[in-house]
C-alpha cells in the first residue's frame, strides 16, 4: 500500500460525471460495501441501497459507453450473489484475486497452491484464538480469511488484532494484515486493487476514462494508481485524508452520480 495521502478530498462537483458520460468512454469501478450498499453487522447479508442494481443494469447493457466493475474484498461467488446483476458487468474478488469477465467463469489471478497452506494456518489459529459467542464473525473467502468485530468488545478485539497480525508477522511470509472498517483481514501478498485496476485499464488501451468509487482502505490503492489518470470519489460522511481526488458522503449519493450518468447522452459530436 502506498504512504497514506494527508489531501482532504473535495466534495464532487455538480455535473462533472453528466459531462464525463456526454464526451467519453468510461470505465466505472465499484466497490461494494459502504459504497453500493450500507455497512451492516450483517456481513452476509448486505444489500445494495435502493435504485443500484437498476442504474447498474442500465449502465452495463451500454457497452460502448461504459465498462462496469464491481469490484470488493467479498469473495466472488458472494458478491455477485448479493448484488444480483450479472449481464455486461465484470466483478473482481477478493482485492484482485478472483476475476470474471461478462460471459466468461471465475479466474484466479494467482495460483491458489502459492498460499493455501499459509491460510490453512490462520483458519487454525483463528478457531484457537477466537472465542466463540462474543461478537466475532470469521469471514472464509477461501483466497482470504477476515475477522469481524463490529458486536466485539473493543479489549479482547484489539488484543486478538494485534496478536493476529504479530502471528502472520512472525510466521506466514506469503501473507500480509489489512485493517478495514471494523474488520482485519489475512491475504495474500498479491492482493491488491490498485494492481487488479492496473491490469483492466491496461487491456482498455487508451479508450476509456476511469471513474473509481470506493469508501475503504483497500480501495485506497486504487486511487493511488488512478490519481492522474482518472476521477477517484471517496465514500465518507466525514472528510479524511485520502487520495481520492473527490468525495461524497454515503451510498445514496453515488445512487445519484450513477443515475447522472445513466440519464446523459452521448455527445454526438463525439
């Protein structure tokens, strides 16, 4: 991960991505979670805000236009279970590590035999380590294992966070800790948004304008490489350092940049 931004993102001007949508092709990148749906204690069950699923089907069916991707830490499977779009969309799991292309099947990035064992490991450590009934959700994403400690009490959550990341420290070489909202993660050294958006803006070529919505920390990597290449949105209620050129302030205002988008025609000029 790149040296944390200390820019305040700006909030997203009035009409900007209605006069992107009109003068280019564009790439729309979506994380899921506190983006296109609420923050919710229930992991498996977080539904995209009302109107996305409508705006993203109407996006993705205008393909010379738009390029849609979801793209989440959820696993694959999971993420396109919840958000129920399929056609013309291309989804990215697990940070990068799991991609499908429309029309084609699920592909890893990286060969899963590189650290199985490693997260064999965490499982182990976790079911040892982790009490059961006290607010703790394990999250198996198989390239991937989070813990959840949103219903945790904060002392034992952040006692078992920092012997958790001091075990892969010490232990597992092929695996790195994220920390998001209220959840740390065990993964792969290869997973990594920014390089997942490297891969799909290079097959783009030159032909499509990125615009990139995230709201976490592994989005952050993301608007690292876009950051002069493409119009990155921070999803925050409140401004903090990002480097995300812009920001907006919940899911229901990117319902509202989609449908800006949606409803503008292609300049004809053009």
């Amino acid at each position: 991960m790149p040296q944390a931004s200390t820019e305040i993102p700006l909030p997203l001007p009035a009409g900007l991505l209605a006069r992107l949508a009109a003068g280019h092709k564009l790439i729309l990148f979506l994380d899921y979670d506190g983006t296109i749906s609420e923050i919710t204690p229930d992991i498996r069950n977080a539904q995209p805000v009302a109107g996305v699923r409508d705006l993203i089907g109407k996006l993705a069916v205008c393909a010379e236009r738009f390029r849609v991707v979801v793209i989440s830490g959820r696993q694959l499977k999971e993420l396109m279970r919840m958000l129920g779009v399929r056609g013309g969309v291309t989804f990215v799991g697990n940070h990068g590590l799991e991609l499908m292309e429309p029309g084609g099947g699920i592909r890893p990035a990286v060969d899963p035999a590189l650290f199985t064992p490693a997260l064999d490991a965490i499982r182990r450590w976790l079911c040892a380590n982790v009490p059961e009934a006290a607010g703790f959700v394990v999250e198996d994403k198989g390239f991937s294992v989070a813990l959840h400690y949103r219903l945790a009490d904060p002392g034992p959550a952040l006692s078992i966070r920092m012997r958790l990341a001091e075990f892969v420290r010490e232990h597992l070489p092929t695996l790195k800790v994220t920390e998001g909202k209220m959840v740390i993660e065990a993964l792969p050294h290869q997973a990594n948004k920014g390089q997942a958006v490297r891969a799909l803006m290079r097959d783009e070529g030159r032909e499509r304008l990125a615009v990139y919505f995230g709201d976490d920390a592994t989005d952050e990597d993301a608007f690292f490489v876009l950051r002069d290449a493409g119009v990155t949105v921070k999803v925050s209620a409140q401004p903090r350092p990002s480097w995300a050129r812009y920001r907006v302030a919940s899911p229901h205002d990117v319902v509202a940049a989609l449908s800006e988008m949606a409803s503008t025609p292609r300049n004809a000029a053009l």
